[in-house]
C-alpha cells in the first residue's frame, strides 16, 4: 500500500501562522496588560486610597481634638474664671440688694410720711380755699363798709371843720372866754375828741382798704395802705395822754407784725390787719383821773394847751 506525502505548508503559509499567533499573543499580551492595569488601579482605588483618607481624616481629627481639647482648657478657664468674678458679684449684688431693700424701706416710710404731709396739706389747702370762698363773699360786706366809713370820715371831716372855724371863732374873741368858763373848756375837749376820732375813722378806712386789697391779691397796694395807717396812728400818739397813747403803739405794733408777714402769708396778714381794725374800733381807752390831773398840772405849769387842746393860760385881750 502506497502512502501518500502530505504537501509541506509553504513558507508564507507558516509565516502566516506566526503572524497570526504572534498578534493572538500580543492581544492577549495587551489585555492582561491592560487587565492588570486596570485591576492594579482598582485595587489602589479600593484598597490604597481609603486608608491615605483614612489617615489623613485621623491625623486631621487629632489635629481638630487637640484644637478641640486647648480650647476645652481655654474655655473651662475663662469659665472658672467667669465663675470666680460672677461669685464676687454676687455677693457685692447681695450686699447691694440688702442695701437697696434698707434703702426702699426707708423710701417707704419718707413716702408713707409723704403721703400724710401731702393729706395735711390737701385738708388746708381746702381750708384755704374755703377761707378764700369766705374772704370773697365778705369782699362785697367790706366794700359797703367802706363806703359808709368813707361817708361817715367826710361827715366828720365837715363837723371838724366847722368845729374848727368855731373854736377859731371863740379864740379870736378871747374877752369873752372868762364869762364862759367851763362851757369853752368842755367844748374844746369835745372838738379834739372829734379830730381824734376822725383819725381813728381814716385809719380804718385805710386798714379796710387794705384789707380789700388782699383778698384781690394786689400785696403792694395793701402794703402800701398798712403802712399810711400806721403813720398816721404813730402822728396820733403825740397827741394822746400815756395810757391812750400806749394803746396805739400796740395797734402799731400788730400792723407792723401784719406788714412781716407779707408776701408770703396774706391770710396771717389779713388777720392781723382785722385784729388792729378791731382796735381802733372798740376806740381809745377812757383817760384816769390821775392822768388828766398830772397832764394839766404840766400843762398849766408851761403855760401851754393840755393834749386835748384846752387853754391853760387865759390870754389877755
């Protein structure tokens, strides 16, 4: 039996073959290349990189504790601190308060005593205005009161006159003095007696007035007229005997205590200008025997008038 020889491949052939594996080789080469590239860079990515992180998250977290725990230690300084000042101040608070509660007990009381001062006062301020509401309503009683006294001071102010031009009259004719006798006298007696009570009656018109001008509240018009009446009380003292003269020296003396209460108290000023009016009013005391004897025993021993303005000496004609 023959054997037949199987054709040798060519050279291209088994050049071919070579190639080919070799590319089969080389692509295998490149994909396990590439397999462990890619394998290597996951396992960096899975493995590798996770624990750089988690070493540079640690070494970060000491750093951040240690920041942490120094400023835990600063801070629970501050607050010991803090602390220590905050028991000072509560104590100087304490002390501060005890203070303030010694304080506004004694506020308390000053307001309580306040509060009693402030009703005393509201009881005479009403006291006041109820005497304002009086003085008001006597305004117009003292008004007429006046105008009758200035009617009754011209009334006399005529008789005095006349009284006057008749003792004028009756000296003149002096000759006839000795028939008269006691019937001039008395007649003179008489007529200072008028011109004493005519200065009387013009004082308290004046006083009135005054009087009038403070319950309207004008304190320099009534000063004014307190003072004129006192003036002309002092004029009429050198013409009185002692006792009558020592009379209006005290009516004097309560206008001038009157004039000392002004501005501030009108209503203690208003009383005492009453309390004088009410003086002149009840009139001059009667003058003692002994006084009247002891003034014409001087009288007659000058040769001058005796106060009431009797003639001691008779002149000649």
């Amino acid at each position: 039996m023959t054997t037949e020889s199987s054709p040798k491949p060519s050279f291209l052939a088994r050049l071919g073959r070579f190639l080919f594996r070799l590319l089969v080789v080389v692509v295998i080469g490149i994909a396990l290349g590439v397999g462990i590239y890619f394998g290597v860079l996951a396992m960096y990515r899975i493995y590798v990189q996770p624990v750089q992180s988690y070493d540079a998250r640690l070494d970060a977290l000491e750093s951040g504790m240690d920041q942490a725990e120094q400023l835990v230690v600063s801070r629970s300084d501050t607050l010991t601190e803090r602390l220590d000042a905050l028991e000072i101040q509560g104590d100087t608070t304490k002390e501060t308060l005890d203070d303030l509660d010694g304080r506004l007990a004694v506020v308390e009381s000053e307001q309580a005593a306040q509060a009693a001062e402030l009703s005393a006062m509201a009881e005479s301020l009403d006291t006041i205005q109820t005497d304002i509401s009086t003085l008001q309503t006597n305004q117009t009683a003292m008004q007429s009161d006046l105008d009758d006294i200035q009617k009754s001071v011209s009334d006399l102010e005529a008789l005095s006159d006349d009284l006057d031009a008749a003792v004028q009259a009756i000296l003149e004719n002096s000759q006839n003095i000795e028939t008269m006798g006691l019937g001039v006298q008395e007649f003179v007696e008489t007529s200072m007696s008028l011109r004493h009570e005519v200065t009387l009656l013009k004082a308290m018109e004046i006083l009135t007035r005054s009087r009038v001008f403070l319950t309207q509240g004008n304190i320099s018009l009534a000063q004014t007229e307190i003072r004129a009446a006192a003036t002309l009380l002092t004029e009429l003292q050198e013409q009185l005997p002692e006792g009558q003269a020592a009379y209006l020296s005290e009516a004097v003396d309560v206008l001038n205590e009157s004039l000392s209460y002004l501005p501030r108290s009108p209503l203690l000023a208003s009383d005492r200008v009453e309390g004088a009016w009410q003086m002149l009013f009840e009139g001059l005391p009667e003058e003692s025997a002994e006084e009247a004897a002891a003034e014409e025993a001087a009288a007659e021993s000058t040769g001058t008038p005796t106060a009431e303005g009797t003639p001691t000496a008779t002149p000649t004609p």
